[in-house]
C-alpha cells in the first residue's frame, strides 16, 4: 500500500488528477470533485512522531472524511488515527505503510467521496 495506489484509485474511479497546491511541501497532493472542488482525500508524508509513533522517520499518510458517528470505532483500528493537519471530528487519516488493507483504503476513499460530494 502506497501513496501510488491511491493516486491510482482517486483517477480511476473518480476522475480526480492529485493537486499539489503547497511549494514547502512538494509531495502533498490533495483530491477534489469534479462538480463542486471540495477536498476528499489529502497524501502528506510526515513525521511519524506527530502521529504519536514512537519509531523515528516519516511515513506518507492518507487523510479522508470520515462519519462522526464512525470515527471513534475506525480509530481502534491499526494504522487509523486522528486526522493529522485537520478537523478530528470530521476527518480520519490512515497510514500508507501496509498496515491498513487496499479494500479497506478503498472503502474510505469511497466514503470520503460520498460524504463531501453534496457539499457546495
């Protein structure tokens, strides 16, 4: 699992080329809708110490809208933590490093989509 794979499945299937919007972080890249621009997915590679693992290094990172109802329950889950850079109450982020499987990462992808597609 790798950023590659999600840039792959947000073209695939939802038409959304990566946007990297910041010039102090090159390999960030955010997914917008087509129709209304709003963000649902966010690639970062960050220190793995702002996410509260003890190891040292970085590790890229997927960040997706999730439920409010659902994120107390994905956050027990390995490789899911509270949405780095983002409001924690509405968004989830997950660690590229294999830890989370790809249909799952799909799943989010897709429930990210979901929940921010009606949004103007």
């Amino acid at each position: 699992m790798n950023r590659e794979f999600v840039i792959d499945y947000a073209r695939e299937y939802y038409g959304s080329e990566p946007e990297y919007l910041w010039k102090n972080t090159p390999d960030a890249c955010v997914f917008r809708h087509i129709e209304n621009r709003k963000w649902y997915g966010l690639v970062m590679n960050i220190s793995k110490e702002k996410l509260g693992i003890s190891e040292s290094g970085n590790i890229d990172i997927l960040n997706v809208k999730c439920d409010t109802m659902m994120i107390g329950s994905m956050l027990l889950k390995k490789g899911c933590f509270p949405a780095y850079h983002m409001n924690k109450k509405h968004w989830l982020t997950i660690v590229l490093d294999g830890s989370v499987p790809e249909d799952e990462i799909r799943l989010f992808i897709d429930q990210s989509y979901e929940l921010t597609n009606f949004i103007k």
